[in-house]
C-alpha cells in the first residue's frame, strides 16, 4: 500500500469526519441544556438536505456563483433553526420533567411525522443536488485526485468548531448553555431567560443539524432514509465524546471517521460494526464518555416510572384475563384474518412483556429490542431454510439465538445507566441490524430468507394459533411469575435505589444482566413464533422502527402494570392492522398518537382501568 | 480481636483531601462517634469502610480480615450493615417489603424464579420492624412516610444483614430532638445486647455525648482528637475549632443528664 494512497484515504475520513461533527454538535448542545436525547434531530438533517436541494438551484438559476451556492446552504440551516424553535415550543418544554423514556418516545414521533411529511411534500424518489460552483474539479495530491469539496468539508468542522468556541465564551447567550450544560440546578434559578435559552438551544442545534445537511447535497441525493441512518451515528459519536460536550463531538468525530476510512479497506462491509465496537470499548473504560462527566447523583430518590408494588389480580382483573384468553382460544370460529391477526398480537404481545420487564420493572430502558426478537428470528428461520431442520429444534434455538446476543450485548450495556444504556441498546440493536443486512450470502440481506413454514402437523392457520397461543400464554405467566418472584423483585430493588441494593449484598450488575438475558430470551422466543407465522424473515424484524413499536405497545397499554403491555399490544397492533391498509400516513398517525400518549396518557390502558375502577369503588 | 480498624485511611477528589491518614479500631458492643463540620471527610470514611469508595492508601480489616477496596455487597455479607446520610430505601416497596428484600438478600435469595417474594420472611420482617418501633406501619407504601421514620426502616434493612458491625451517617438527620434520642437509645441497646460495633457520625452534639463510647473529631479529612466524651469535651484545640460554645453546652447537659 502507499503512502499517497493512505494519504487520501484518510482526507476523506477527515471529511466525513467534520460533517459528522457539524451534526453531533447540535445534537450534544441540545442535550446538554434539555437533557433531552432529540431523535428528530436526523430529521432536521434530512430536512436541511431537502430543502437544500430545493432552494439552492432556484438559487443558482439565477447567477451560478459559489456565493449562491453557500448562501443557499446557510438560507437551509436557518430555516431547519426555526423549525427547531417551533419543536421547542410546541412538544419539548411540555416534557422537559417527564421520564427519559417518554422523552425519546416522543421525540421519535416527530421523526415519524416528518418522515411523512418529507413524502408528502417532495414524494418517495431520492432527489440528487447540485454540485458546489468553484469546487467541482479535483485537487492533484501526491498524484492522487481529491475533490475539492471535501477538501472545503474539511475545513468546515474545525471552522464551526471555532464559531461555537466563540458563541460559549464570548456571548452571554453562550455562556449560559455552558452553565446549564454543567450544573442542572442552575437552569432552574434562570426564570424567564429559561424559555429563551431552551428555544435559543433549540435554533442552534436544529440550525446545526441542517447546516450538516446541506453540506451533503453535493455528495448524496436527499433521501428519505437519511435521517436514521445519520441519527445513529451521531448518537455514536455524543455517546463517544460524552453527551454535552462539543470538544466531546470533535474527537470523537475524528476517530470515526478514521476508523471508517481505513476499516473500509481491512472489513469492507462491516465498517459499521467497527464503529459500534468502538463505542462499546469506550463506554466501558468510561462510562461517561471521552470528556463527559457523570451526572450529579441525585440527592433526593424519586419514584421510579415502572411497576410498582405487583399485586396478585384482583377479581375484576382475572375476569379480564379470562375474557381475554376466551377470545383467544375463540379467535379460530371467527375468520381466517381474525385468526392470523390475533396470532401476531400473542406474539407480540410477549416480546412487549419481556421488553417490559426490562424497562418497567429493571428500569432497564431498552431501546433495541427488536434485536432480540429478530436474532431470535433468523436463528430459527436459518436453521430451517438453510440448515433444512424441522419446526421443533428451530423454535428452540430462538430462544437461545435471543439470550445468548443479549447475554453478549448485556454484558455491556448493564455497565451503564440512564440515558447511554438506552443509546447502547440502539447501538448494539444498529449493529446486529447491519450485520443481517449485509451479510446477504447467509442472511438473505435487505430481502431477507422465505420458505420459513411450520412442520406439517401445524402448518394450518387454525393449529398455529392454538401452539402460538399455547407458548406465549405459558411463557408470559412464567415471567410474571418472576416479576413477583425474589429475582423480579431485586430487579425493582436495584432500580429503585441501586446503591441500597449493593449495601444489602445484592451484586447489582450480575442481576441486571441476567434479567436482560433473560428478557432476551423471551424476546428471541416471540421472534422464532413469528418467523414460522410469516413464512419468512427479513431485517426489519431486527430496525429501530420495530423497537420503537415495542415501546409503543409499552407506552399505550401503561408501564405501570404488569399486564398492561399485552393489552396495549393487542390495542396497538389491531389499530395498525386495521388504520396502515386504510392510510398512506400511518407514521404521521401513529407519530401524532405516540406524542399525544406522552402528553396526555402516560400511564396508558391500565392507568385508565385503574382510574375507572377507583371511580366505581 | 477487634472487630474493626481502620490504618491510614487517605483519600483524595481531585484537589480536595477528603480524608488523610485516618485510623481507629472499634470493638464489638462498642458506639464510636466520628464528629466534624461540614466537608471534614465523615461520608468519605464511612464509604471507605462500607466498600462504597476505594482507598487511595491505607487498609480496612473487620475481624482479622482484610476488606479494603471490597465492594458493598461483599462488605454486606461480611457482617457489615449501613444507613446512609440521605436514606437510601426502595422507594416502590412498601415498608415491610423493604425489610423483606434485605433478608431476601442477606439469605443468597435473590435468584429465586418462582416463589412469591411478598411472602418471604414476613414474620423475620415484621420482627425487624418492631425493634425499630414500625410494625405498625408495615403495610404502608415507605414513600408515605415522614423522613425519620424511613431512617428507622433504614436500620431495620441495616439489621436485616445480622450484622457484627454498624455503620450509619448521620442516623437521627431530619428527625425531631426527642426522637433522636429515642433512636440512638434504640441503637445502643441494640448494640451493647448483641455485641455489634457501631460507627455513626451525628451533627446533634447531645446524641453524640450521650450515647458515644469514644469519640473522633476529624476536621479537613485529618483526626484532630479522639478519647472518651469527657476527654474531647476537655481538648482545648477541639474546641477551638469545631464545638464552640455550643458543643460545650450540649457536652455539660448531657453530662448532667447521665451524671
Ligand atoms: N464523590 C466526590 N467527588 C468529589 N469530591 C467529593 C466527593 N465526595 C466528597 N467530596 C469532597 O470531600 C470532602 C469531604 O466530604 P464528605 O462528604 O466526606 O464530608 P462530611 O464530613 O460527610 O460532610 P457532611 O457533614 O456535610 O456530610 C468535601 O470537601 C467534599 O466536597
Ligand atoms: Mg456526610
């Protein structure tokens, strides 16, 4: 290999280095001052791409100058800012207290709104931008060709990195986010200049994300994937830096992109997986980030949002339980669709308990658990289209194939808490999501593997429901039993004060670790029922998408209670069954009822149930 | 042997010495109070000793046994029980399950998959729970109650491990006078009865007089003085810098009180 080559190589890193930064900038700004983890903010950078793309030919129809060009890409950045402020006013200050969480649960509604409304407003075909006047030749270095854009790309990161070294130290505006950034108390003695600040915030790190994205219309075409593809990676890098940090960003930004550039070369496909490990090596020698610093411990313990204190079920709710297995068992009499449907909601409904698990009784805020349930998935799908085994051995290896990835993945996640375990959960989940869509000799890639069908004795739809019926039913009494049991307990335990738990002899971590094991399993279980139910397996099984409808399903039927999410699986899924066919705007809708839940219904079905029953007692 | 001895505890945050060269033994049945302003290092020794922090110097051992740098929970199983400045409970439990979830713990039953953990050890609980004076409340959600009581149920979970040694951070913080008294009373019958060493640290100079068999005054993370109530009541430099008038007060009325 030689040295000119090497040399270019690690431009380009540089490169994407200071576009990724110019994004995980805003990204950590807004953390540090909200504390809140925006995943709109990859679509703010989609949104700065598009209208980009839009604006900037208009503009260079006029006089094809660079100056257009730049004005065109600054006009972009402004405009996603102020789409940043009306975020603000409208969702954000309303859940500033609400737990994490909700938080990004309702963050990720806006990115299904704007996904919608990207489509609704330039339609579903990727949209290619012009190239920048005056920097579309290519530069001759060491008789390599390199184009100047990213030449002018890389100037850009050390260049914002300056301006907002200024903005901190030289304004009053930035002199605040610094100080709300490093003490949180502070922010609350601010008054009225509060509400500014956060809007203040909100502009810039919307402004930044967009300014990221009009820089790219060079390079790509505005599309509508962009915006969670990018969201990971500058998740990757705020988590990496330590979130609020902006010098943080840099480094961080730098090693990625060097790590990409050259693990490009040495593991052409799997350049993703580097990165993750990366993250996941940092995280573990510190937990908070190359320059990030640990959150204050809170003084005052508050109430956990989760399960509480677990109750036997009282009568009403056992007659709600048997209604609800009646209808189960009853489903067949009805049609072949109400059949298919409510196989699907049972098994659902038991990767929402083991999510459930985690989250309402761990406190262990999984934001990948649809990798569990896909790894469960592929490992049974696999054995039987490639391997040629019957349905019986697959189902068992589903669970395995679940827990023993969340026995891996766990060992690093439970290290952390808060708000970088939810982040690391997302990453590994990105990371096994990658692997099964790249590795396309084994896994099929993007169109995944058919041919997934039940041995013969269950292959009608009738006698599947009853196996699926049959498992999940067993498998979701089996976990709550653990939820009421010693281990379930010192889960809430560890959750609720986990410093106590240690004093009292519980070793924290193990637990945590194997209840995500455990939850894994479960999870892996569902995947192998639904693999069989679907004939097929494919890696939207394992996205961010399935996760968040997991969460969901947690969030509409009430994280309080232990029963709740299968409720809320059954309310969910059938409203996506019966809405999606009906609507070409089912993410604009379910985007706008995840956000209304946050506002308006936090504890969901059984926060309800509960509320009607005191009524009447 | 004694039960605990602490040699050359030191322990540094950034520029802050937070404790410099700290040692004393305690025996068991012994009260041993570390007094101090704010900031002298009295949670810092206390976390040294319960596992919570790592020494930067200096040696832990409790009956023969080297403990430094052990974690909390092997502490725990040690025979070590604590309570923390600001009460650390589970806050979702109620008060008995709280007791229970100790001894759920101190039995090695936390991976237990199918029993009821609510039915587990009620009567051990509830007995805990009546040496502190709580059965009474039992049922209730601990979130309810007023904050010296939660500092009882504190030492009821603190119980729960049968510990050798106690260590509590300002146990009587957020109580009224007279209930402090009542509980350090509490603590020292406990403890004389069952031959427990206890390590408290108290800000009400009248607990501490009272109920102290030996005294440390440690001041910017270093001992300044130690002996018995009357012998620190009577070092001129300890009264210089922390007890004051007022110290000196509550020293003369707890001697009175006692006499
Ligand atoms: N985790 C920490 N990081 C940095 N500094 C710390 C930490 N814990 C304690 N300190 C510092 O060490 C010194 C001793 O603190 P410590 O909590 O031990 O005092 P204390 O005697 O218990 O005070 P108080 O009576 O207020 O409880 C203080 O200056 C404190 O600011
Ligand atoms: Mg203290």
């Amino acid at each position: 290999m030689q040295w000119d080559f090497l040399l270019v190589q690690s431009l380009s890193g540089l490169a994407s280095a200071s576009s990724l930064f110019v994004i995980a900038s805003g990204l950590t700004i807004v953390f540090g001052v909200t504390r809140i983890v925006n995943f709109a903010h990859g679509s703010f950078y989609m949104l700065g791409a598009y209208i980009a793309v839009t604006v900037v030919p208009w503009l260079l129809e006029i006089d094809r100058s660079p100056w257009l060009f730049f004005v065109g890409v600054l006009v972009s950045a402004l405009a996603v800012g102020a789409l940043g402020v009306l975020m603000e006013m409208l969702l954000l200050r309303r859940i500033y207290r609400v737990p994490e969480l909700f938080q990004l649960l309702a963050t990720f509604g806006v990115v299904l709104i704007v996904q919608d409304l990207v489509l609704l407003v330039w339609g579903p075909v990727d949209i290619p931008g012009p190239r920048a006047p005056g920097l579309r030749h290519g530069v001759v270095i060491l008789d390599q060709r390199f184009p100047a854009y990213e030449l002018f790309l890389i100037a850009v990161g050390p260049a914002v990195l300056g301006l907002l070294w200024l903005l901190m130290h030289r304004t009053r505006f930035g002199v605040l986010i610094r100080a709300a950034t490093q003490d949180r108390e502070m922010v609350g003695a601010l008054g009225v200049n509060q509400a500014m600040l956060f809007t203040g915030t909100l502009f810039l790190g919307a402004a930044l994300a967009g300014l990221g994205g009009a820089l790219q219309i060079p390079r790509v075409s505005a599309n509508s994937q962009m915006d969670l593809s990018i969201i990971t990676e500058a998740f990757v890098v705020t988590v990496i830096g330590g979130m609020g940090s902006v010098p943080g960003a840099f480094i961080a930004a730098l090693l990625i992109g060097q790590l990409q550039a050259f693990g490009v070369l040495i593991f052409p496909k799997i350049t993703l997986v580097l990165v993750f490990l990366l993250m996941a090596v940092v995280l573990v020698i510190k937990p908070w980030g190359l320059l990030g610093k640990p959150e204050a411990a809170a003084g005052r313990v508050v109430l956990p949002e989760g399960i509480l204190d677990p109750r036997p079920l009282d009568r009403a709710g056992k007659m709600l339980a048997a209604l609800g297995l009646a209808a189960v068992l009853a489903l067949p009499l009805l049609d072949a669709y109400a059949v298919k449907v409510g196989t699907e909601v049972l098994i659902l409904a038991l990767a929402a308990f083991s999510l459930n698990f985690l989250v309402g009784n761990g406190g262990i805020v999984s934001f990948g658990h649809a990798a569990y349930f896909g790894l469960g998935a592929y490992g049974a799908g696999l054995l039987v289209v490639k391997a040629g085994l019957p349905m019986e051995p697959a189902l068992l290896a589903a669970p395995i194939a679940g827990g023993a990835f969340a026995a891996l993945f766990g060992f690093f996640v439970v290290r952390l808490s808060g708000i970088y375990l939810a982040m690391l959960t997302l990453a590994f989940a990105q990371i096994a999501y990658a692997v099964v869509f790249q590795w396309v000799e084994v896994t099929g890639g993007d169109n995944g593997l058919v041919g997934v069908w039940p041995s013969r004795w269950a292959a009608s739809r009738e006698v599947y429901h009853y196996l699926v019926a049959a498992v999940t039913v067993a498998a979701i009494i089996l976990l709550r039993r653990v939820i009421h049991a010693p281990f379930g307990a010192t889960l809430r335990a560890a959750r609720d004060s986990a410093q106590r738990a240690d004093a009292i002899g519980v070793d924290v971590r193990t637990h945590r670790w194997l209840g995500f094991t455990l939850a894994g399993a479960a999870a892996g279980l569902a995947g192998g029922l639904y693999a069989f139910s679907k004939g097929s397996i494919d890696p939207t099984l394992l996205g961010i998408p399935m996760s968040v409808d997991f969460l969901s399903m947690l969030l509409l039927g009430g994280i309080q209670s232990v029963l709740g999410p299968v409720a809320g699986t059954a309310a969910f899924h059938a409203a996506k069954d019966f809405f999606m066919p009906l609507t070409d705007h089912w993410r604009l809708f379910l985007g706008l009822s995840i956000i209304a839940m946050v506002l308006v219904f936090p504890r969901g079905l059984a926060g309800a149930w509960d509320t009607l029953r005191r009524r009447r007692a | 042997m004694t039960l605990l001895s602490a040699e050359g505890l030191t322990k540094r945050f950034g520029g802050v010495l937070a404790a410099k060269d700290v040692s004393f033994g305690l025996e068991g049945g012994e009260m041993l109070a570390i007094i101090g302003p704010n900031g002298a290092g009295k949670s810092t020794t206390f976390n040294m000793v319960g596992g919570q922090l790592r020494p930067d110097a200096g040696r832990v051992t409790l009956a023969g046994q080297d403990i430094t740098g052990m974690p909390p929970r092997a502490v725990c199983r040690m025979g070590v029980g604590r309570t923390f400045q600001v009460a650390q409970t589970f806050l979702s439990f109620s008060v008995i399950g709280n007791v229970q979830m100790a001894l759920i713990a101190h039995h090695g039953q936390t991976r237990m998959l199918l029993p009821d953990a609510m039915a587990m050890h009620q009567d051990a609980a509830l007995a805990l729970l009546e040496r502190v004076g709580m059965a009474a409340q039992a049922d209730r959600p601990i979130g309810e109650l007023a904050y010296g009581d939660v500092k009882r149920v504190e030492l009821a979970i603190a119980l729960a491990a049968a510990p050798r040694l106690l260590l509590m951070d300002e146990p009587t913080a957020g109580m009224a006078p007279a209930e402090r008294s009542a509980l350090m009373a509490l603590v020292a019958g406990i403890a004389r009865a069952e031959r427990i060493g206890v390590l408290f640290t108290e800000h009400d100079m009248d607990a501490v007089f009272a109920h102290a068999d030996r005294i440390l005054v440690l001041v910017r993370g270093e001992i300044i003085a130690r002996g018995t109530p009357e012998e620190v009541r009577a070092d001129p430099e300890v009264q210089r810098v922390y007890l004051g008038h007022s110290g000196t007060r509550a020293a003369e009325r707890a001697r009175r009180a006692h006499g």
